[in-house]
C-alpha cells in the first residue's frame, strides 16, 4: 500500500465525526461571534461563551476522539504481523485528527483574539493559543491512555467525559494550590496572571508522562491480541 492510501486509510478509520465535530464547533462558535449582538446575547456573555467554548470544547472533542481510535479492528491480527503494527495504525489515526483538531482550533482562536474578543485576557496573542492547546493535548493523552488500558471505548469515553464534566462544572475540587496547577479550564475559571502560565506548563508536562504509558501499553502485542481474541 503506498504512504498516501495508508493515511487515507486510516482517515476513513478515524470516522467521519472526528473530522465533522471540530469543524461544527469553530462555525458554531464563529457564527455567535458574528452574530451574538443580533440575537441578544451582550458583549462579555459572548466573549464567556466563547472562551468557554474554544477552552472546554476543543479538548473534549480531542480528548474523547483519542479514547475511540484505539477500538477493535477487523484486521489487528494481520497489522502485528506488519512492522510498527497496531501501534502506528493508531498514532496515525491520531495524528490526523489531533492535527485536523488542532488547526480548526488555531484558526479560530486566531480569528477571535484578532477580532478582539480575548482583548480582556492578561496574556498577548501567541500565548492566548495555550488557552485550548494544553488541556486538548492533556485529555488527548488520558484518552489514548485509557483506551489502551481498559481496551473499551466506552469506558475510555466515561473516563475523559467524568474528568472533563468534574473540572468544568466543580472546579472547588481544585482549591489546594497543588491541584490547581492540574486545572484544565483555569481561564475559564478566572486563574491569577501569575498562576495560568504555571498551570499550562504542568498540563504539557504532564500529559508527556500520559503519552508513554499509553505508547508502551499499544506496543504490547501480546495483550493487544489476547483483548481482540476474547
């Protein structure tokens, strides 16, 4: 199979709605910035909605497509057979939806801190990008890591959606200074200036240590065989 039909396979894998859903989310977000005033939303209910939507959404979308890419293939048997495997089946499928994610994403936040709606926020342009990169990346890697520990995607999915909902809508679970640090929607919930940029560099750091347990676990052939088997 040449390198081009490879990666269009694994796109057709990846299924449709990880590509429809981050594109859906920036128009959507896009068409309130636009018309938010006309349908009688004010200005600072609009800009909350849409920090709130590029910060909370994007990585939900990432993180529970990263859950499901893992999931039972027709042909696991024959790709451990093949040089890289599963393994780089899977990595390929998340490279193209994370990067598919990722540049909706970019185009977004770019079009709304270049329209002004992030004018109020105490960090300039480029690091403004950090407001949905680092918890996507984050919950991308506790997604891939539960899919390829649990071996379910429903139960990798309930573990990405119980974090995401826990941090999103109970944020004083967080109040100790340690666990702030570990707090994905920070922005939203108002962190200090000084505390954000620490706060986005542990959720990069972190989600390293994520990646590699679930690289190490998709690389076991032999448990990866064993799950499909039963």
């Amino acid at each position: 199979m040449k390198p081009v039909d490879l990666w269009r396979h694994e796109l057709r894998r990846a299924g449709p709605a990880a590509l429809l859903g981050p594109a859906v989310l920036a128009l959507l977000l896009g068409l309130l910035a636009v018309f938010g005033e006309r349908l009688g939303s004010r200005e600072g209910t609009t800009a909350a909605f849409l920090l709130g939507g590029v910060e909370a959404g994007v990585p939900l979308l990432a993180g529970v497509t990263a859950a499901w890419l893992p999931r039972r293939d027709p042909v696991t048997e024959l790709r451990l057979t093949l040089p890289g495997g599963h393994r780089a089946a899977v990595l390929r499928r998340l490279a193209l939806t994370t990067g598919w994610t990722a540049l909706c994403a970019l185009v977004l936040s770019s079009l709304l801190m270049a329209a002004g709606w992030w004018d109020h926020l105490p960090y300039g342009r480029p690091a403004g990008q950090l407001v949905w990169l680092a918890p996507a990346l984050w919950l991308t890697a506790l997604g891939l890591l539960a899919a390829a520990a649990l071996r379910d995607t429903g139960a990798a999915t309930t573990v990405v959606t119980a974090v995401w909902a826990a941090e999103l809508l109970f944020p004083s679970l967080l109040d100790d200074p340690v666990l702030r640090a570990f707090h994905l929607f920070a922005t939203v919930h108002g962190a200090d200036a000084a505390d954000w940029p620490v706060n986005r560099l542990v959720l990069l750091s972190t989600a390293l240590p994520l990646a590699a347990a679930a690289w190490l676990l998709l690389g076991d052939a032999e448990r990866v065989l064993r799950d499909e088997v039963r």
